[in-house]
C-alpha cells in the first residue's frame, strides 16, 4: 500500500518533470504553422520584472480564449516581437523570435536585455500574419542611481463575478512607473447565482479549467489596456489555486497528494499568464516567486510568497472557520509564515539595502486585527504573530530606512501603523489598497473594529478600487483610488483618503 506520504513525494517527483515542458529545451522541434485564421492577441500584451538593461515581454496565443486550449492546435508557432524607443516603432532598438508552444498554452516569456536604464519603450509581437497592440513599458534605474521619483499603483482581488474592471482606465491615467498585483488575480469558484458576471459552470482544478479561468479574465479588455501601459510586478494569494490553501494544506481537500496535484496545475497556469522570468517556471508544485526589485537609490521591493512555505493552520481544533482566538500556537516562535527560507532571504535583503525607502509588497493587513469577539483571523499574519514580529525586529535592528507594507486580500482600504507593541512607537506604516471588484465589509460593522485596533487609522470596506504611492526622497504620498460604482462598467473615481509618511519620521499622517 502506498501511504499519503508516499504518494506525496511520488507525485511531486512526477509533477517536477512534467514541469520541465516549460522550458525550451523541452521543445521538440516542429514546422510552426504560416498563417493562423483568426486573431491569436486576444489576451492582449504585458510586460515584467523589470531591469536596468530589460524586462519581460509577455503574450499568449489564444484566438478562443475561453477554450481550454485557447483555439489552438497543438502544433508550435514562430512569434516575432520588436522593442522600439518610440510609441510609433519607428526607432526598434531589438527584435527577435520565439516559439509557442502548447506545452505552455502557447505563451510567450521574452527576457529583453541590452536596453538603456530608466527609459521607456513600447513592444509588440507579431504571429501567423497577425500583429498584437503595442504596448508600454520601461527599466529601471541604474544601480544606485539618484532618483527624483517613483510613482506605484498597486491592487488585488480582481473576482470576475463581483464587479467591472472599472478601476483599471484610472489606473492607466495615473499614468505608474510601475504596477503591483498583490494577490487573487482570478478566482477559482463554479458560477454562483448572484454578481454582474459569471464564471464557468465548474470550479478551476486542473490546468484545462484554470487555463479557462485566465482566458476569461484577461479577455477584459480594461485589464488588458492595464497591463498594456506599465511593467507589472505580480504576487499570488490563495485563489490563484484554492481560497485559504497553505502549503499542502487545503480546506476543500484534506489529501496532501491530491492538493499537490491541483496546486501544480493552478501555478503552471500563473505561470503561462503572467509577465514572469525564466526562474519563476514551476516545477509541479513548487515556484520561485519570492524576489526583490531596486529602483535606483530611491526605493526597494521586497515581495513575499505567503502561501507557500507557510506552516499549517494555527489552533484548528479551537476555530471558527479560520477565526481563532489567542492560543499559544498562534505565537509559537517555531511556526512561520514565509517559511525559514524565505524568512533568511528576506532578513539577507534588508541588511543589504541602501535604498530610502523600502516597500514590503506582500497580500495581507500585517497589523494585529483582533474582532470585537477578540479572535483573529489565522489566514494571514494574524496567525503568525511571531513571524511578523521577527520582521519588524529586524526593520528596527537592521536600521532599514523608511520601511512601508502594501497589502490586499481583505477587500478593505485600511492605513496603519506597524509598532511592536500595542500602542508603542511604529516602526513603519501599511496600505491596504481595497480590492478592484471583490466585495468588502460594510462600514456600520467596520467602525467598531476601528475604534477596538488604535494601530489602524482608517478603513472602508464598501468602496472598490487601489492605491497610488509616490515616493520621493523626503516622503511616501499614498492616495486610496475609489470608484463610485463597480457595479457599472465605467465609473467615475476619487480619492477616498490621502496619507504620506515623511522619511526618518515612523508613522503616518493625514494629508
């Protein structure tokens, strides 16, 4: 008899070779189709993980996005791509070919390099006689270079059934340097029986229906228009794969060697839509997605995988759902979030930066949230209150300058303050940025929770939308973007609340 442990290692050896189709040595060679009948852009264009000498450029091959296989054959096409100084492409100043491939749903991942620093240039591809929009995108700063200004727009929590992408023309007006997506890029459910639009009739489990899931998504063409016009830095939550998942851990199913199975295919599909580089490729159920991103002297990213390397839930025998109350697990120092590894890398990048600012991009509030019935949620820091404060131990030992959280996952706009002990010093500040379509609390049941957490200084629960941060050398400006109405494909915006925190000075303040 094979046990659950077995079959475990069994299929994560397995699934770690049929991950090996991603990469192109993988390919077998094949005469790629002249002409395809119809147009294969329909995902539209985006790029990535940018650098001082490049980016990655990103498309996918799908003339029927909502088939599994995208409309497609299974035969390899040659895909062109040019990058231009100019939003004309008059001034190409690298070009090249590519194959996609139905072992990748036939996406493209084009790592540029060679390109100047801090400049902007736009791209396209071009395949089987067709040519996709052009699209926007830039580098980074040279290492340690003097920079004036870097303006971030950041959101999360995009379910297609709550509401419109509204939020994303706004977006593009803000005109970023840079876009974060911090989580629950799709969601994972069958169609339900309530919301503007619908899923598929069945929930995403296997790589056909998540590939299914990402059609329908990325077919929105407000969504496509975002990634078209900024480099985007992109990190998971749980929906991606299964809502609340933890390592090996899943709610809906509480067989590891099955959950692996299921999780293999969620990232393989993340993969193949994303703007990702070579070192994300998954490897059945493991991904490298924890990295770090330098903006010149200015800033520094730090974005997290909190889902995983986690250990497993806290206090489940004494839940209520994922609410616990105050148990001793909760604050073993022995259980982490981020996993040891990820932990050292994250502590190693800290010690190392000499950046001014420094930007936690991660999917959760980090402050303590403690209900009014005095429980906490386990699915997120609140459940790792050791491994939060070792971060925030470190922020302070190390001397990082200018540290700053930006979160999703709870559908709330909230801005906090991060001190060690309830009511001490902060030793930094957060920014939830709401969500762009999934729905909140309700600010009656909100008010209280505020009044009961003194670290947080605002939230509201009822408006979509994201966060701006401009940061220079002397201050981080945040502003809360919400819409009027995601209910209405288009909708007007405004800016809900407005922070900034001044460099050298912990906390907060209205602006």
């Amino acid at each position: 008899m094979v046990t659950t442990l077995d079959r475990r290692g069994l299929l994560i050896r397995a699934a770690g070779l049929a991950g090996l189709a991603l990469t192109p040595a993988a390919w077998t060679p094949a005469l790629a189709q002249a002409r395809l009948p119809d147009d294969p852009f329909t995902l539209g264009v985006a790029s990535g993980d940018p650098a001082p000498d490049g980016m990655v450029l990103w498309t996918r091959l799908a003339p029927k996005p909502l088939d599994p296989d995208g409309g497609m054959s299974p035969a390899p096409v040659a895909v062109s791509w040019e990058i231009a100084e100019d939003p004309g492409l008059k001034r190409v100043v690298a070009r090249g070919e590519t194959l996609a491939v139905a072992e990748a749903a036939h996406s493209v991942h084009v790592e540029v390099a060679g390109l100047k620093p801090d400049r902007d240039y736009w791209y396209r591809f071009r395949a089987g006689g067709h040519a996709s929009e052009t699209g926007r995108t830039r580098t980074t700063p040279a290492p340690g270079a003097e920079v004036s200004r870097l303006r971030i727009a950041y959101g999360s929590c995009q379910k297609y059934e709550a509401g419109y992408y509204g939020a994303y023309p706004h977006l593009v007006a803000d005109a970023p340097d840079l876009v974060l997506f911090l989580g629950d890029y799709i969601y994972e459910k069958a169609a339900s029986d309530n919301g503007v639009r619908r899923h598929p009739p069945v929930d995403a489990t296997d790589l056909a229906t998540y590939r299914q899931r990402y059609g329908l998504y990325k077919s929105d063409p407000n969504l496509r228009a975002a990634h078209a016009a900024a480099p985007w830095m992109v990190i998971w939550d749980d929906h991606e794969v299964s809502n609340d998942y933890g390592d090996d851990q899943d709610r809906s199913n509480p067989d590891p060697a099955v959950f692996l199975a299921r999780r293999a295919a969620g990232y393989q599909a993340y993969y193949e839509h994303m703007p990702l580089r070579r070192r994300s490729i998954p490897v059945g159920p493991r991904m490298l997605l924890h990295r770090s991103l330098d903006w010149g002297r200015l800033a520094q990213l730090q974005f997290l995988d909190t889902r995983q390397y986690r250990a497993h839930r806290t206090c489940d025998a004494i839940a209520e759902g994922k609410m616990i109350p105050d148990c001793a697990e909760r604050r073993d120092p022995e259980r982490s979030l981020l996993g040891a590894a990820q932990e050292r890398w994250l502590f190693d990048t800290l010690d190392r930066s000499q950046a001014g600012w420094n930007v936690l991009a991660q999917q959760y509030l980090m402050g303590d949230l403690q209900r009014l019935d005095g429980r906490y949620s386990n699915d997120g820091w609140g459940g790792y209150f050791q491994t939060r404060q070792r971060v925030l131990e470190r922020w302070r030992d190390a001397k990082v300058a200018n540290p700053v959280a930006l979160g999703g996952d709870i559908h709330t706009f909230f801005a906090g303050d991060l001190p060690l002990e309830a009511g001490g010093k902060p030793i930094g500040s957060e920014f939830v940025g709401g969500s762009i379509s999934s729905l909140g609390w309700k600010n009656a049941e909100l008010r209280p929770v505020l009044e009961h957490n003194p670290n947080l200084k605002f939230g509201d629960g009822e408006v979509r939308g994201y966060g701006l941060v401009e940061l220079t050398p002397k201050t981080c400006s945040v502003a809360f973007r919400g819409l009027e109405s995601a209910l209405v494909p288009q909708s007007p915006i405004r800016d809900l609340a407005r922070f900034v925190v001044e460099a050298g000075e912990p906390g907060l303040k209205t602006a």
